[in-house]
C-alpha cells in the first residue's frame, strides 16, 4: 500500500491542484474521485433525473460507463472534462454522491484504478472508505474565506456572474451536506497528516507533503523523492 496517496478535504481546500502536480513530480498517476461523481450529476442532468429517484438513479449507474483518457474524462463517448465543471453540476454532485447506491457502484470503479498502484487519489473519503489501508494519507484544509475566494476567482475567469458573498455561502452548503452525509461523509482521522493550505502557495503545500513523505518511516520507500 505504499504507493498509494490519499488526499482528502473540503472543496477549495486546493486539492486537485495539489494533487496534480503532485502526482507529476513523483510519476504517478492522479485520480480525480470528485470528477467521478460530476460525471454521474452530469448524466442524471442530461436524462432530467431527479437526485431523489432511487430507481432512475439506478438505471443511469447500469448504464453509465466512465473512462478516463489522460487528462480527459469521457461518459459514454462523450467528453465530458469542461461539462462537469460547472457551479450546477458541482451542486448536483454533492446531492447525487450522498446516495449510498452512487457511492457502493463507484466504491469498485475507485479501487480498480487504485489497486493498480503508484496513485494520487484525492476526494472526500479516499482515505476513509476507498483506501483506509493507505499508509500515505493527507487532509487540506483552508477557512471559508479563503476557500471562497479561490472559487470566486475560478468562477469570475469563466464568466459567472455571482458575489463573493455567494460563493463562500455556496460552499458553507456544501460542505455541510459532504460532512454529514449517512454515507462516506467527509471525515479527518488521526492517520491523516493535515495541513492548513489557507496561507500557503502550491508549492508549500507540495514541499509539505514531500517532507511528511521523506520523514515518516513508513514512507521510506519515498527516500528518493
Ligand atoms: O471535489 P469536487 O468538488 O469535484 O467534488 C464534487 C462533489 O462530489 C462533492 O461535493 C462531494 C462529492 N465527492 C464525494 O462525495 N466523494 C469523493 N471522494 C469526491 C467527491
């Protein structure tokens, strides 16, 4: 289980971005377990299902096949990387992963990838659900202002119209339904090296993590990173 990374935390924690680059200067590959379940809020948008239809719920995960191509994320033929991003699919993704028939048909997808090792895999219960068995797992976190700040800025960039005021309420909701969820919900544990990224660049955050993989003894394996 040494090569594998599990990155949790709140959104606008700076996950992905860490994770990224992460991944890519250690040689690894990156899941990205949030795009996942916005490719499912995706297909149930596009089919016009309701969140709360168990059963048409259902018939999407029968007939849902997701694959990655790099860096693109493709849903039955269609790619779908710039779809998923938006405010209405991240909202929708929130309500549609607090199902536990969502999170039990994406739990095997999950550890498929996983398995395969050498992998950064970031979301919200990769080390608690997915790969509680991971020795190398990581919490980022920042303050709401903070985390509302860079998803302004992101929004802002693509044109949205929305007030910075909304956006750190946006993700006080969101956070609030990913933490107390019945199913997976967003948890720090003891084994968890946290770090607060409200104050730090990417490349702190980076340089953290490396440390925390050089130092602990059971990452030895990462001596040479
Ligand atoms: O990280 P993100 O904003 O792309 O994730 C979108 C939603 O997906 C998020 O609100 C909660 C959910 N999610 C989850 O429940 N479990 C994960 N491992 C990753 C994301």
């Amino acid at each position: 289980m040494k090569d594998i990374i599990t990155i949790d935390g709140p959104s606008g924690a700076g996950k992905s971005t860490v994770s990224r680059l992460l991944a890519k200067r250690l040689g690894y590959s990156y899941l990205d377990t949030g795009a996942i379940y916005r490719a499912v809020a995706w297909k149930v948008n596009e089919e016009n299902i309701d969140p709360d239809d168990g059963e048409g719920l259902k018939k999407i995960l029968e007939a849902i096949n997701i694959t990655f191509n790099g860096d693109r994320i493709i849903v039955n033929g269609t790619d779908v990387s710039q779809h998923i991003r938006t405010s209405e699919i991240g909202e929708l993704s929130s309500k549609v992963s607090a199902k536990p028939i969502v999170r039990e048909h994406l739990y095997t997808m999950q550890r498929e990838i996983g398995l395969k090792g050498k992998v950064v895999i970031e979301g919200r219960d990769t080390g608690t659900v997915i790969f509680p068995e991971a020795e190398n797992k990581f919490f980022l976190d920042a303050s709401f202002e903070e985390r509302g700040r860079r998803r302004y800025k992101e929004l802002k960039a693509q044109g949205a119209e929305t007030t910075l005021k909304d956006t750190i309420n946006d993700i006080k909701n969101r956070d609030n339904r990913d933490s107390t969820r019945q199913s997976a919900p967003l948890k720090r544990t003891h084994d968890m090296v946290y770090i607060d990224t409200s104050s730090l660049t990417v490349e702190e955050v980076i340089s953290k993590i490396m440390d925390s993989l050089k130092t602990l003894t059971k990452f030895k394996s990462f001596g040479n990173v």
